[in-house]
C-alpha cells in the first residue's frame, strides 16, 4: 500500500527502512503543523523496532497526532497534495514499470498502517455533498479525517434530479471551487447538458446549470475521496454523539457498538435521520428509496439538549426513455458555447451533450389529480412537515395556481448509459397505482413505462440557529451541523455548507484560524448567515434575491473574492495558487492597457462602433478613444477588439471578467460603498453573555428572540425575525454605553495606579533622604 506511512514524499516507497530524515521532510506543506516532529520520531521509533513511546490518553492523542497519507491514487495534476507534489508511481517499494503501472489503474485501498483505527482528528457522518466537501476540506487542512457513511456504494448520490447549478445555485458551486471544493469539477467532469439561465440579464444573475450523469458522478467522487491524503472512508450507522465532561465532542459510536473518537464531528446526515418514506398511504422507514434510514441519532440529539423538527421533501417517478414518444416533444439542447463551474482549466472536460425535452401537463392531469387529493399524505393528513416552497409537488400547484391550463414539465436523461429518465416538475404523493396513469396524460408519454414510483421523504432535522456562523453548535464545542440536517435543501447548499464546517472542524481539532465568511463577502456567507439568524421551519432554498449585494457577488469574480481566504486556511495548494496569481496578474495588466491604450476616432475599429450603435453612424465627439471607453459601449465586447487585432491576449473567462468590471465599473462601486459603510455597524461584536432581559428598551418579543438565537454580531441581529430597526438602535445605545463604562472603569483604574505608584515613589524618595542626614560625616 503507497499511503501507510505518515509524511512519505509521493515518489518514495512505503516500507520500514524509510529514513527518519525521509519522515520529517514530507511533513511540511500548508497543513503541517508544529507538533507533528513528534509524531513523526514516534512512528519512526516503531518502524525500526526501538521500543514505543509510553502511552497517553486519548485526548493527547489527539492534541499530538500528525496527518498520515491514508490512501494515494496516481492521478492528473489536479489531484495532488497540498504542495504540489506529484502522486505516487510505485506500490509498496516496487520500483519496476509494473509496479508503476498497477499503481497507476490500481484502486487502493482508504485503509492506513501506523495510527490507531479509532482515534482521528476529525469524523464526518454522512458521505453526501455536504460529507464529501467536509471530509476533503478537513483533510487538505491536515486533519486526520474518518467519512462514516451508510453504504459506500451510494457516495456523493443524486437521488433527486442529478443537475447542478441554477439561479444562485451556480453562484455557491463557484464559490465552493474558489475556496478548493469539488462540486464544480465533478459536475465540469460529469455532465450530460449545459445551459446558462438568465443569459438576457446582466451577469450578476447569470446561472450556469448542468445535468449529470448520476452513476459517473458517484463513482468520480468516491475515487477523488480515495486518493486524498490524510482521509480514510468506512461504512456503519452512526447511533450516539460522544461527549465529554466539559461539554465538548469525543467521538461517535455506531449501531454495532464501535466507538471512533475525534475532537471535531461533523453531522451530514441528510434526510436519514429517522426517515420516513411515504407513497400515498403506504409508508417505509427508509432514508431515501432502498436504503435504510439512520436510528438512533436524533434521540442522541434530543438528549444533549437539541431541538428537533421534521421536514419533508420528494422526488418524481423514473420513466423508460424507450418508451417516450419523442417526436411530439419540445427538444432542449445544451448550449454549443459550453462554460464551466471550476476555475482551474485542469477539469474542464469537453463532452458530447444530450438534449433534455419539454411536455406539459393537460386537462386529464389536473383532473386526476384534484380527484384524488386525499389520497396524498400531505392532503389527506397524515403527513405535517413543511416541504419545500420552492420545489412543489404537482399536486401542490394544481391547487395553488387553479387557474393555471397547464404546467411545464422537463424530462431530463439521468445517465449517457441507462434509460432512466427523471420527471422534472411532476413529484407527487399520490399511490403508486394512479402514478403510472398519471404519467400518461402528459403528451409523448401516452405510452410510457414507469421505472420507479414518484415518493415524498419525511426527516428529522435541526434548526440551525443552534449553529454559529462556523456551523460549530453552540451547546457542544467541536460538534457541526453540516447540510439537510440545517434546514435546507440542494445538493449546492449541502456542499458549501459541508466545506465550511469541514474547515472548521480541522481549526478545531489543530487549533488553526476558523473559516468565517461574513454576509457581504459570499453567496455562502449569506446562506450561513440565513441559517443562523433565521429559525427556520421549511427547507431552505439558496435564491439571487436573498442577497443584497449581488452586483459584487459574481460568479466570474468568486475566485477573486475567496481563493486569498481559502489559501490562507490551508484549502489551496501551490498549484492552484499560482494558476490563480497568473490570473490576476494578466487581468490588473489587461485593465491597465485599456485604460492607457488609446485609438483615433477615424479608425476602423471606432468607425465600425459607431456604425453598430443605436442610430448608425455618428460623427466622433472626440479625436480619440481609450480601449476602455470603447468597451464601456453596450455593443462592443472583447471579442470586438479581438477582430481588430486589440485584444489582450487573455482567456476567453479572463476577459469576459475583465470586460464586466469595465462596463459595470460604475455600479459596482457604488454597491462596494455601500457594504463598506453597512459592514462598519453591522459587523459590531455583541459580548457573549450578554443579558437581553436587562436591557428594558427592547421590547419583550426582541429580548426573547435575542436571547434564543444568541446573535454574535449587531448584523446578525437585525436580521432575525420580531427584531426591528427600533430595538437595533436600542441594543446600539446599550452595547456603546457599556463600552464607555468601561472605558470609564479602565480610565479610573489606570489613574489609581498612577497614584499608588507616585506614592510608593515618594516614601522611597523620603527614606533615602532620612538615612543620608544620619550617616556621620567623614573626619
């Protein structure tokens, strides 16, 4: 095995004679940190056969142990360790072409040699997109990362539609990929079809969609997870969060009474926790089709003093794609002028895409449906959880948009190699046996096979005001949240999500600087600052307009706005890094040459501006133009100065970035004055502790809501709910006059020190003074 021994530089093989010198050197790099010498000196000790070192307990176990390569894979550039070095070309100390060659196609193995199985930096529960991006980050910070899932066959699933992206949606998967996520190059690597949404609008709600293939995507992701360094993947049911006697977090124990310890936990559980399948009034425990659901855990919760709730959502049946007549559907083709989620060109993977289609709903659909309305768990009664707003069921808009013909829906291919296809638009809680006739009112379907039954999933989750803005729980230290646990729904919400707590979990357990992405800066920072203010009670669904600066947060600039702070956290690797200063360094010398180059107004390029603008050609206003003022024009684009021989040279994504900031360069400067300006205020720190009962200007309903969600910024509670303007201007007059009383109170104590020290310095002085008067003069 190529990954057993801790620190092995990528090319050396693994086996005990591997010199000490060998150990120390590969434990450097972004996630190294300083006590790992002595780990490194105690695994040397038990490799040459010196006698071990004497034992501790596990809490300094934890406190000392370095990273350890778990398992390594050869594999492109994209996937190597946080310096940039380069994957393994031998397995166990073969040095001959075979050897090489097996580890290069060879799966190995997640298990590891020289630590203790049970003891880790930090335990992730759940290996969905929120665990998958936990365990990854947690591990590029240098934690010791164990991902416990419920099978290891259904790793980074899409049990709903297999897309990514959309309005918003984009937005997170760019940022996720700035800060060195995964989601964007799985979906760059794994699409069916890509289309961008609201392309007629300005790009700040631009939205990059793609249909995945489901099966590849879960594979890819499961052999990304396997060649991380420092992560080991193990299948069991997490049943107990593991506390200790300071109320912080020391493990997980699982249905078969294993116990994994860890000073950092990470809870994605999505909706396993006590899941309930419902198809009209036929229920399964299950957490989502065929696979059981997690027990155990919420009655764990419950116990360390959580509050839980339940939440429901649901999927559309699976169809034959044989059995679809096509000819009477609308075709949906990808877009030919193909974009991409990841900023790093290494995944950008060019494919063949296949067409999506188009049907709607009829007569004969809703009056089926309004016949048998009590025969669905949420009509009918038997089912009370909040689903999602923003996703409804058929049924859900057959009823609230009555005066509605017809509804689209969306028939999406689920994989390039299997005939399942997924119903976009058309979830329902009716019985399996009015489904299919369901199916078959909908034009080109009149035929169709159903392949698996539409099915609504009720969960446990908890409110994630619980939370603090690291996703760390207030009541556990060293215990996260992560994911559909917190509300919300979206495989893009979970990941971004799952990559901030993974963070933090690993500041947690190596005592490195914490993740925190304040609202104004991220989609993200947005989404966690929703989560944690709001006390949310439906599935919470990232959308364009729950930020109020989205003029500054693009996607084209979300590597500019994240990639400094995820290199500061350990997240981005050499590589990655200088493919980012190479960026910025061509488009700051771009903006420089446009705003110095300048062109004569009886050119052929300004002469073909003027031709194309509104009203044909004009007379020039001026004798000349700089580039920069040419592509402020609303008809010119850097591909216009690229026809004329003008353009900078830049990729296609760098100058499309470059040419947004010089035509929006005056709106965004604005919005920027403005989040500097709100930030100033709204980023004031409210002391912990603090008594919201004492404070009789509020009124009743904003200290009891205050007091609740405990806000750790002045921003944060203004934003939750029953909180006004008027109580924000009166917690500002409590917080500033109690920092005048302690300015106050420290001015006093300073002075009477002063005094005391004059004191002492006049006695002192009044002694020397008696003793040279008695001392006898000289003879």
């Amino acid at each position: 095995h190529p990954g057993g021994c801790l620190g092995r530089t990528m090319t050396e093989p693994c086996g005990a004679a591997m010199s000490l010198a060998n150990l120390a050197r590969a434990s450097s790099g972004p996630g190294a940190s300083a006590r790992r010498p002595a780990t490194v000196h105690r695994h040397a000790a038990s490799l040459s056969g010196t006698a071990p070192a004497k034992k501790t307990s596990a809490s300094k176990i934890w406190r000392r142990r370095a990273p350890v390569l778990l398992g390594a894979r050869a594999a492109s550039s994209d996937d190597a360790g946080p310096t940039g070095t380069s994957p393994p070309s031998s397995i166990a100390g073969s040095n001959d072409a075979t050897g090489a060659a097996a580890a290069s196609d060879a799966r190995i193995p997640t298990y590891h040699l020289h630590e203790e199985e049970h003891d880790f930096d930090v335990i992730v529960v759940g290996a969905g997109h929120a665990g998958c991006e936990a365990a990854l980050a947690a591990s590029r910070r240098g934690a010791r990362t164990l991902l416990l899932t419920l099978s290891l066959d259904r790793i980074a699933w899409q049990p709903c539609n297999p897309a990514v992206g959309g309005p918003a949606k984009s937005q997170l998967v760019h940022e996720v990929d700035a800060l060195g996520g995964e989601i964007g190059k799985m979906a760059d690597k794994c699409y069916l079809q890509k289309r961008v949404l609201n392309a007629s609008r300005g790009p700040a709600v631009w939205a990059l969609r793609a249909q995945t293939d489901k099966w590849e995507y879960s594979r890819e992701m499961r052999l990304r997870l396997e060649r991380q360094p420092n992560l080991m993947i193990r299948e069991g049911m997490a049943t107990d969060v593991l506390v200790g006697s300071n109320d912080e977090v020391a493990g997980v124990r699982t249905f078969f009474g294993m116990e994994f310890r860890a000073p950092a936990v990470v809870l994605t559980t999505g909706t396993f926790m006590s899941g309930q399948i419902w198809v009209g009034r036929k229920t399964l425990a299950a957490g989502r089709a065929g696979e059981a659901p997690s027990e155990g855990l919420t009655e764990s919760l419950v116990a360390l003093g959580f509050e839980t709730d339940r939440l429901k959502t649901g999927t559309p049946a699976r169809v034959d794609s044989r059995s679809v007549d096509y000819t009477r559907l609308e075709a949906q083709p990808g877009d030919e002028d193909e974009r991409w989620f990841s900023f790093d060109p290494r995944a950008h993977v060019r494919r063949e895409q296949m067409a999506c289609h188009l049907t709607r709903t009829t007569a004969a659909t809703h009056q089926l449906i309004r016949d048998n309305l009590h025969e669905t768990p949420t009509y009918g009664g038997w089912v009370g959880a909040k689903g999602p707003r923003y996703c409804p069921s058929i049924e859900d808009k057959i009823v609230r948009f009555a005066d509605k013909e017809s509804h689209q829906i969306f028939l999406e291919p689920e994989g390039r190699s299997c005939p399942e296809v997924y119903v976009q638009g058309f979830s329902t809680g009716l019985p399996e046996r009015l489904q299919l006739a369901l199916l078959r009112t909908l034009p080109g379907l009149e035929k169709v096979n159903m392949l698996r039954p539409a099915y609504a999933v009720e969960y446990d989750f908890l409110p994630a005001y619980q939370c603090d803005n690291t996703l760390e729980t207030k009541k556990i230290r060293g215990l996260f949240f992560s994911g559909q646990i917190n509300g919300t729904t979206g495989y893009e919400e979970a990941a971004a999500q799952g990559l901030l707590a993974g963070a933090n979990a690993a500041a947690v357990a190596l005592d490195g600087a914490k993740l925190v992405l304040p609202r104004e800066g991220s989609y993200l920072g947005t989404l966690i600052d929703d989560l944690c203010t709001k006390d949310l009670r439906e599935p919470y669904r990232m959308l364009t307009s729950r930020s109020e600066y989205r003029l500054v947060l693009r996607s084209d600039n979300a590597d500019q706005r994240l990639t400094p702070i995820g290199r500061e956290c350990g997240l981005i690797d050499d590589e990655r890094w200088g493919m980012f200063t190479d960026k910025m360094r061509g488009v700051e010398d771009e903006l420089e040459r446009l705003k110095s180059t300048r062109v004569k107004s009886d050119s052929e390029v300004v002469q073909a501006i003027l031709n194309a603008g509104a009203g044909g050609a004009k007379k020039p206003s001026r004798q000349s133009f700089t580039l920069e003022e040419l592509l402020r024009r609303p008809e010119v684009d850097t591909a216009t100065l690229d026809r004329f021989g003008l353009g900078g040279g830049l990729t296609r994504w760098d100058a499309e970035a470059v040419e947004v900031k010089v035509k929006y360069e005056g709106f965004i400067k604005r919005q920027e004055g403005q989040v500097a300006k709100v930030a100033g205020k709204m980023n004031k720190k409210i002391p912990e502790g603090i008594d919201y009962g004492a404070i009789t200007t509020l009124r009743m309903e904003a200290r009891e809501k205050l007091a609740k969600m405990t806000p750790r910024t002045v921003g944060q509670a203004s934003r939750i709910g029953g909180v006004t303007p008027a109580d924000i201007s009166s917690l500002l007059v409590h917080l500033e006059v109690g920092n005048r009383q302690k300015g106050v109170g420290k001015d006093a104590r300073r002075a009477a020190k002063a005094e005391r020290k004059a004191a002492v310095e006049a006695a002192e002085k009044e002694r020397s003074e008696t003793q040279s008067q008695s001392v006898a003069p000289p003879r």
